[in-house]
C-alpha cells in the first residue's frame, strides 16, 4: 500500500537531521524560481515591515483590484489567500461538494480538501508510457457516462461528480494540455453539471497557456494562482483564486480573519508589476532546463526525463531501481529531491527534480552520476 504523498521542501527537519544549516542544503525537492526574491519585491518587503503595527487590508483589496486590472475580471471574482492551499481547502465546502474528480498524478492538496469536506474522490490518471499525456478522454468520458446515465434516467444519479481538479502545467509532470483539449474538458464538465478547477501555480512559465481570462465567460470555471513558486515567496504565503463573483464571494467568507498579512501582499503587488523579473526567469528556465534535462538523460539508470513546461522535471529510473536509498545517499550529501513513487498513478521509480542555478545542478548531476546503477 503506498503511503500519502508528502510535500517537499522539508528543509529544517533535513538539515536538523544532517546536523546541518538549511544554508547548507540544496533543495531539489521544492520547485521554486532559482533567481529568488527580485530586487523590486525585496525593496517592497522591506517597505512593508514598519506597517507590521497594523492589522492588513480587509480582504486585501487593493491587491485584487490591481489583479483585476491585470486580467481584465471583476475584483468581485477574487479571492485572496494565505497560499492557493487555504483556498484549495474551501472550494470543496464552498461549492458543496459530495463528489469530485481529480485528473492526476497530481497535487495532494485537491484529493486531502475532498477527503475533509467528507467528499468522494476519484482519480483518472495519466500514464507512464505517455509521457503522462493528462488524460482528457478519459475525464471526458467519465463526466459524459454520468450526463448520460441522467439524462436516460431522469434522475440523479448516486453521488455525481461535481467538480474537477486540474493542474495545469501538471505537478509533479510538467506536463500542460492544448486549448481544444481545454475546451473539450469543458464543454464535457458543463454538460455533467460540474465546476471546473484549473490550478495555474506553474502557468507563469507558459502563460499563454493560462485559461484565467476566461473567468467571468465561462460559467463554473475558477482558476488558482500562487506567488510561492515563480516569485520565489514561500515563506510568505500568498495565493488567490478567480471564479464566479457569487461563489468566490461565499469562499472570501469563509476565509479567517486578516489571513494574509502585510508583507506578503506587498511582496505581490510588487510582484506582479515586475515585468524583468518575470522575463527574465522565463528566459533562465527555458535555457537551463533543456541542458539540465540533457544531463539527466544520459545517466545510466536514467529511462526517460519527461518533457516540461514548468521549473522541473520528472525522472524516471530503471525498474527495480531503490529511489529510497537514493534520496538518503542524496540528503547526506545536503542534496534533497521528490520521491514520486507515492503519487496516485506512478508505479515505476520516480523521481522529481526542480531547475535550480547551472552550478547547482551541476552539483547534483555530479551526485547523481556517483549513484550505482542497482
């Protein structure tokens, strides 16, 4: 029995157990923007901190209102959190949830808001042998045997899905879906009666792929966003999510009391006018992770490198390869990557490695050629 994914970027419990400072330890395991905080959010941090005596902006409503600015969307379809995971564990209670559907292998945050809102969760998964292509067909004939029970019933049917988790670009894969098959996913969650969830955490390194724009046209459609990993703010924990006024306004409710704090709001407004920034790390990524994925592709144990559109890339290795013995041999080393082999819908040894600066990754693949074949 696999055990639950675990999120990575478990630094301090590392590094405590390495007898190490977390300033000693390379995390390939986290997917954060390896340029780190700009120097126009750093500058905005610390214009924020004497401000720290107050009680932050009600609903953070000046940062929704420049990202409605940005998005051409009513500040009404906005909600703001302390990271997309608080929002994440709303949606299913918000929307009254009994039944939803997630298109994976994928983030375990969506199955976990499911499980505590008391909803089913069921799975449709991408394969190995396809470079783990999202499987869209498959969703959509899920979500269309489920119209057409009804419709030739005319009655409900027990427990129907009514809402569908997709992340795009996917995490832990990389992998990202064309406009038609966005719209064939669509169409086909419309007809089932269902919302539609599109996690965009990644979608800054492929943002004409962003389906965010759409919100507000197509009715059932909310998409999430975060500043943790291409602005390079985790600490900070800050997320938002787009949808129908109505609903997000249900969702705002829920939120605790001032749940994002002064520094990270002003960290993201800063963030998202910083147009350098955000060229620049997209030129970086393009770069370095084709020669990173070039390295990784002729080491020996090494079956395939998935193809990305984000900032990672996941590994497949030989059958039988021990990805545990791996990641300890690694961490001694003060190198942590992902063990992907608890994922819903990877059976095979897997592993996630994020794109971090050349020398970094030169560090690793050194490491890495190092390791035995088995």
């Amino acid at each position: 029995m696999k055990s639950s994914p675990v999120h990575g970027g478990n630094i301090y419990e590392i590094a405590s157990s390495q007898g190490r400072s977390i300033h000693r330890v390379l995390d390939f395991s986290a997917s954060i923007n390896p340029l780190g905080l700009s120097p126009v959010v750093r500058r905005a941090i610390r214009q924020a901190i004497p401000f720290a005596v107050h009680y932050p902006e009600i609903e953070s409503l000046s940062l929704r209102r420049q990202l409605a600015r940005i998005h051409k969307i009513s500040e009404g379809c906005l909600a703001i959190g302390n990271g997309s995971a608080e929002l994440i564990s709303l949606i299913p209670r918000a929307l009254h949830v009994r039944h939803g559907l997630v298109i994976g292998p994928t983030f375990v945050e969506f199955e976990r808001a499911l499980t505590q809102a008391q909803a089913r969760c069921t799975y449709v998964l991408a394969q190995s042998d396809s470079d783990y292509t999202p499987p869209i067909d498959e969703a959509c004939t899920l979500l269309d045997q489920q119209t057409g029970i009804r419709r030739s019933k005319k009655q409900s049917i027990d427990s129907p899905i009514d809402i569908v988790f997709l992340c795009h670009p996917n995490s832990p894969t990389g992998q990202v879906i064309s406009r038609a098959q966005f719209h064939q996913l669509y169409e086909s969650v419309q007809r089932a009666g269902a919302c539609l969830i599109v996690d965009e955490a990644f979608i800054d390194y492929c943002v004409s792929r962003s389906v965010l724009r759409k919100v507000g046209t197509m009715a059932g459609l909310f998409v999430l966003r975060s500043f943790t990993k291409f602005f390079a703010i985790p600490g900070l924990r800050i997320g938002y999510l787009a949808g129908p006024e109505k609903e997000v306004s249900t969702i705002r409710s829920l939120l605790p009391p001032w749940s994002v704090n002064i520094v990270a709001s002003a960290a993201a407004e800063a963030a998202v006018q910083d147009k350098a920034y955000q060229r620049q790390s997209v030129t970086f990524m393009n770069i370095e992770r084709k020669r990173f994925r070039a390295g990784l592709q002729v080491l020996p144990y090494v079956q395939r490198v998935i193809p990305s559109s984000a900032n990672f890339l996941l590994v497949q290795l030989s059958k039988d390869y021990s990805v545990a013995r791996m990641v300890q041999e690694l961490c001694e080393e003060g190198l942590v990557i992902r063990d992907c082999q608890n994922f819903p819908g990877i059976d095979v040894p897997t592993i996630r490695l994020a794109v971090r600066l050349p020398k970094e990754n030169d560090r690793l693949l050194k490491a890495l050629k190092r390791q035995p074949r088995q």
